[in-house]
C-alpha cells in the first residue's frame, strides 16, 4: 500500500527533478526512489487485511511478490545507465513514467476490486505504449508502439466487456463475489462464464500467451531494449500475479472449466514460443519468442492451483526477471558498441568473441542463458521444476512431458550466443559503468544462489 | 421518492426533437422554397476573386494535438467535480480533501506543462 | 401476421429502445463501411449520441450526459484532428477482399454467434419494479458511491492522468531545430 503512494509522488518529483538537474544524476534519483518505495513496504508487513473500503489485499506474500516488482524495476534502472546520454533522450519522462507503472503493476498484484485492477492496467500500459514509443527517431520503434497501443487498447477493451459480464452475474465488482453463482444453474452462470472468458483473454494478451501472441516480437524489438526489459519482467510478474489472484478468489470453483482452456494455452505458448525463436536472428526477437514460452511455464501454476503455487510463481517470477535482466543487460551494453548503419546492432552476431572482449560479461550471459534454458545449478531449472510438478500433480502428465520436450528445443536458441561468445575476433575491449556491471553481478549471482538453495526464498513465501 | 424515472425525461426529448425539427426544417425549408440558380460557378465556396486550389485538409502542425488531448485530460478531471460538487455538504471535510488531493496531483501536472513550455507557441 | 402483432403491442419504452438499438448499429455499421473516413467519425457520434440514449433509459443521467460532453464532444474532436494529420487525398485501396479481411469477419462473426447462443440460453434476473430505486443512476448517488467506496480507484485516476499527460507531452512535444509538421 505504501510504496503505491510512493510512486505516485516520486514519479510526480522525477518530472520536476528533469527541468532543473542535469540527465546524468536522475539515475541516482531514480534509484532512491525505488529504494524508498522498497523501504516502504516494510510498513505494510505483518498487517494483512483489506484496506480502503475492500479496494486493496495486503498480506505478507503479497508484499513479497511487491518486493520482486520493485526489484525487477531497479534492477532495469541499473541496466539503463549510460543509455539516456544523448540529446535525444528523456530520462527524467522516462523514469517518472517506469514509476507510474509500477504503481500500476503494484496494483495488479494486491487488488480486490475489479474496477482497481482495470486501474492499474490501464497506467501500467499506458504507460509502456509510451515507453515503447519513446525512441522517437526510431521507425521501427514507432511502428511498434502504435501496433501495442491498437493491440493493447482492444484487449483491455475485452478485458472490461468482461469485467461488466462478471459485475451482471455476481452484482459486485469484489474479487470473492465470483463465488456467489456456485450454486446457480448452468442457465444461471452463463454470464458468468462468458465474463471469465473475456477477463481471461484481455490478460492472457497482456503476458503475450499462444494465440494473443502476435504484437511480441514487433513490440520488443521496436522499443528501446531498456524497455524491453521492463516489458518482460514488470508486466509479465504484474498480470500473471492479477491472473492468479483470479484464479484463486473469484474462479477457484470453476477450475473444471476453465483449467481445459488454459491448458490449450499452454501449450501452445510453449510450442509456439520456443519453435518460432530458434529461427530468429534478431536476440530481441528471440527473447521475445523465449517470453511467450516462459509465459506458458507460468501459467502452469494457474492449472496447478494449490497451497505452494503462489510460491512457486513468485520463485518463477524473480528467476525470470533476473535471468531476462541480466540477458537484456549484457545485450544493451554490446549492442550500443556495435553500431551498424548508425544504429545499435541487434543481430545475434553481436555476441561474437564476447569472451575475449569482456570475460564478465560473456560468463554472465552464460549463466542467464542457462537459466533461461532451465538447466541445473541455477534458478531456472528450479523455477520450472517447481510449476511442472504443480501441474503434474493435477494430472496433466502430458503438458509436463510437452514442458520438458520444449525446453530441450529452447537449449538450441539459448546456446547461440553462448556458442557466439566463445567465437576467436580481434575486436576490441568492451568498456562497461560500473553500475550496470554490478546490476550485473547481482543478477548473476542471484541465479547461481537460488539455483544452489532455492528454499531460501521459497520458503519466504 | 419517484422521480428520475426515464418518463420525466419526455420534455427534455420534446424540447430537443423541436429544436433539432427546427433546424431541420430551416434548412430543408431555405433550399427549396426560395429561388435558386445551379451552375458551377455559383456553387463554388468563393464566387469571386481568386480561384482556389487544392484541398482543404492540409496536414497541421501537432501542437493542436497536444493541446487537444490536454484539453481532454482537463475536461475529464472537471467531470469528475460534478458529483462531487453535489454531494458536497454530505462528504464534508473527508470529500474535500480527497478532492484536494486529485486535483492537487492534476495542477502538479499542470504546471509541469506550464514549466515544461508546451503551452509556449513559438519558442524553438 | 404474428410479427405485426408484436409491433403492434410494443410499448412506448420498446419502441424507443428499439429505435435506439437500431440506431446505435447503424451508426457502428456506417463507421466500419464509410469509405471517407470523415463520415466515419460522423458516423460514430451518431453512435454515441444514440448510446446515450440508451444510458437514459438504463436512469444512467449523468453517464449519458459524460458519454455526450467527453466522447461525442472532445474524443470525437481527436479524431478528426488525428484524421487531418493523416494524407487522405487517394482512397486506399488495401483491405478490399484480402485473406485478412475474410479472416476478421468470420472471427468477428464467429463471436458474435457464440455471444448471442450464450445469452440467449442466459437465464436473466430481472429487476423488481416494485422495490427498485429509481435514483440509483442520479448524480447524488453516484457521487457518494464514488467518493466513500471508491474512494482509492478516484485517486488513483489523477495517476493514470499524469501517466497520460507526461507521455501525450514525451511523444507529442516538438524538439529543437524540428519543422513545424
């Protein structure tokens, strides 16, 4: 609860900080901020309850999965510095606005009412289309903000054609109402059903699963890769936690109904995602195409709903967000020393005899690589251990055994660039700031910690 | 305690189909009662003096955009006074300060654009 | 002459809110075939206005009134301002019986079938005449619903505001040494 009025205000100062500080010390300001808003949360623990008239949720593993969105955000800061130096850049707007829509994502995870979910969608996508758009000089970057902003606006619009389903079946727009009509006949839940399924599709577009998928790849690779980055772990943490909210408050007694649809789903994300990446020769698209299919290993948790899923999710969650962050990191740091045709290059070849040129940074993409790719003795294998054996705890053995095929496909895309850094060059040194090679680190050892000892924070959960 | 039902709204219909009958009827009436020669010359926008070319829709500048869609945000926050303003006496203190705080945020915002020159048309 | 029958015995309030359905899918047909995109946007009032319509009937006063001031007055301004933005002299030509368009208007009627086979089979409650109250939509309730319950999402709007207005003003402000269009 506390960090949200944070946010709200800080972002508000970040705007007046870029009329009169200079664009190199907002990062700083940025960050103490977000420390802040993380400070704050303390204030929150230990007081589980509803607060304001039934809007807001707060309880210790909430607050948890709080901390992880924050610390996804600052982490993303970490990797932007040193990206927002030219004249052409915003900081200040940019930050304010990343602010704004943490508030959003802070929102999406803790809400009770429907109407502060649809609230906190809207500013956290307004404020990516934004953001996605903010490279102004870049076509391609255009081009993808207006394709996410028709595309995400169509989506809330289903999403609230299914908020008002469920405000006409249930009477109430409180998450635990989607009780109420349990007992109904089948006549009775029609409304029902058809506001579940509408509220479902408007999310499940926002974490890009299978068949919504189709704005992903144009989206992350048009915006700035910093944004990109946040894309991929804030928005993904924020909707996948307001779907599991869903899931277990307001449709836990319809879990026969919709776990079969879901299914479908997953499957598909996983296929689809992990397929279409190892054709692609773009790394933004390729970490695209890996979202979607780490989108369906999420949504296994919603089919395996039980008393450890929430944990599991949010384990899922911070191993993703830091694997992504520190892939996406690495990747902006080489990117904007290869300049082709006068803009960063994005083709994967950037990677070529990254090891010779800087061994940290070759050993970090390493590590986030196969912590994408779930392989033991880092946090990814555990991350999906876990949601698998959820699922297969609820019967479903054959998406499981579709689970564990398609991360076998996803070694061969998640081993290009490793294979790519290994290469012989006689390019020369990468220099990197110190802050983002520490954002670095921190990511990188994370992994290697929670891959060794993933009960230290499961069992936080 | 029956009142709003949707019957109270007849005059209110009646007074606006009258005045929408009215201008329909002035124009309709206006073509086709007077006098009325149809050639090309009479029916272009200007009868005299120089010839115009081209369209009309000329591409503008995108300073009207922002301001259009500043203007947008504002009217939404004022609509958001009406109800307020209504209950006014009924939400006493606990309802101004709420209102104190929305519009607190909005005119932070305000002067940001303010601070920020967009508002400024010439400045390069 | 059975339908003749059932038009004959629609009340007053059927009548206008069939007149006013009517209208509405005029309106939205007209803005989705119009080929001058101007007329679209007209079209699109009529929409609106008729929606209000509508919301009137439903004793939602003050939502019809917003849906008046706000979409068939600013949004639609928008529009027309993002329409002169636009080079519209020569008609596009895309979209005319391409895959994509069949492929849309069968999901778009897809969808549609399967909404109208839902509620058709829906059962309804159905408001009680006798006991309902008819100021729910006026402006005093929903004030008060808004400002003690919704307290939170109410404040939490003037965020989406400025989210809204620093990114109008992030990808809308001219930088220096930019041409006027």
């Amino acid at each position: 609860m506390y960090p949200i009025i944070v946010f709200s205000v800080s972002g508000l100062l970040m705007l007046f900080l870029g009329l009169s500080v200079n664009k190199k010390s907002l990062l700083p300001y940025n960050l103490l901020f977000m420390l802040v808003g993380l400070a704050s949360n303390f204030l929150d623990w230990n007081a589980p309850g509803l607060y304001f008239n039934g809007m807001l949720e707060i309880s210790n593993p909430i607050i948890l999965v709080q901390w992880v969105l924050i610390f996804a955000a600052i982490l993303v800061s970490g990797i932007s510095s040193r990206q927002f130096d030219d004249t052409h850049a915003y900081p200040a707007e940019y930050y304010a606005i990343m602010q704004f829509a943490l508030v959003g994502a802070l929102i999406m995870v803790s809400f009770q009412n429907l109407l502060m979910l649809f609230v906190g969608l809207e500013i956290l996508s307004v404020g990516l289309y934004v953001l996605t758009g903010s490279d102004k000089r870049n076509l391609r970057g255009n081009e993808a903000a207006i394709k996410y902003f028709l595309m995400g606006s169509f989506a809330t619009g289903i999403f609230l054609f299914g908020v008002a389903m469920f405000y006409g079946a249930t009477g109430s727009f409180d998450i635990s109402s989607g009780n109420s009509v349990a007992n109904n006949l089948l006549e009775g839940k029609m409304f029902f059903w058809l506001g579940m399924v509408f509220i479902f599709i408007g999310l499940l577009f926002k974490i890009s699963a299978a068949p919504f998928h189709f704005w992903t790849a144009d989206v992350y690779q048009g915006a700035p890769t910093v944004f990109s980055a946040f894309m991929a772990t804030i928005v993904k943490t924020a909707v996948i936690f307001a779907l599991f909210r869903l899931a277990a408050y307001s449709f836990n007694l319809e879990y026969e109904n919709w776990s079969k649809f879901l299914v479908i789903i997953i499957g598909l994300s996983m296929v689809i995602g992990n397929v279409t990446a190892v054709f692609q020769t773009n790394f933004k698209r390729v970490l695209a195409f890996s979202s979607i299919s780490q989108a369906g290993f999420m949504l296994l948790s919603l089919i395996g709903l039980g008393a450890q899923s929430y944990g599991n999710l949010g384990f899922y969650s911070l191993s993703y967000a830091l694997a992504t962050i520190s892939a996406f990191g690495v990747f902006l740091v080489i990117s904007s020393n290869t300049i082709v045709e006068g803009r960063p290059s994005e083709n994967i070849n950037v990677f070529d005899g990254l090891f010779s040129r800087n061994p940290d940074l070759a050993i970090i993409l390493l590590i986030s690589m196969l912590s994408l790719a779930g392989i033991p003795l880092t946090s990814g294998f555990w991350s999906k251990f876990f949601v698998l054996n959820d699922a297969a705890a609820k019967g479903y053995f054959w998406i499981l055994i579709l689970g564990v095929l398609m991360s076998a496909v996803s070694l061969y895309y998640y081993f290009n660039p490793i294979r790519a850094s290994f290469k012989k060059t006689d390019l020369g040194k990468i220099e990197i700031s110190s802050l983002s090679k520490y954002t670095l680190y921190v990511c990188a050892a994370l992994t290697i910690l929670f891959g060794i000892a993933p009960n230290i924070l499961r069992s936080l959960f | 305690m029956n009142k709003g039902l949707p019957q109270d709204y007849l005059p209110l219909l009646i007074q606006f189909s009258l005045a929408l009958g009215f201008v329909v009827m002035t124009i309709f009436a206006s073509t086709y009662l007077g006098p009325r020669l149809r050639s090309k010359r009479k029916e272009d926008p200007f009868e005299c003096g120089i010839e115009s070319q081209g369209d009309a829709r000329l591409p503008m500048s995108v300073k009207y955009f922002l301001i259009a869609i500043l203007f947008v945000l504002f009217d939404v926050e004022i609509i958001f006074m009406y109800p307020w303003a209504v209950n006014f006496k009924k939400l006493g203190w606990f309802g101004f300060t709420e209102m104190l705080m929305f519009v607190g945020f909005l005119m932070a915002g305000f002067y940001y654009i303010i601070k920020k020159g967009v508002l400024n048309w010439d400045e390069d | 002459m059975h339908f003749l029958e059932i038009i004959k015995n629609l009340s007053l309030v059927q009548w206008a809110f069939y007149f006013l359905s009517i209208l509405t899918l005029y309106g939205a047909l007209g803005t989705i075939l119009s080929k001058n995109p101007i007329h679209s946007v007209i079209y699109l009032v009529v929409t609106f206005f008729s929606i209000s319509g509508i919301y009137i009937m439903l004793n939602a006063q003050f939502l019809a009134a917003v849906n008046v001031i706000v979409y068939a007055g600013a949004i639609m301004v928008l529009f027309l301002f993002v329409l002169m933005f636009l080079n519209l002299k020569e008609e596009s030509t895309e979209m005319k019986t391409s895959p994509m368009l069949i492929a849309a208007v069968s999901t778009g009627l897809l969808l549609g079938l399967i909404l109208i086979a839902t509620i058709r089979k829906a059962e309804i409650t159905r408001v009680n005449y006798n006991d309902f109250d008819p100021n729910t939509g006026l402006i005093e309730t929903l004030g008060m619903v808004l400002y003690k319950n919704y307290m939170l999402p109410f404040e939490l709007v003037s965020v989406l505001f400025l989210v809204a207005m620093s990114g109008a003003i992030l990808l809308g402000k001219r930088e220096k040494g930019e041409s006027h269009f």
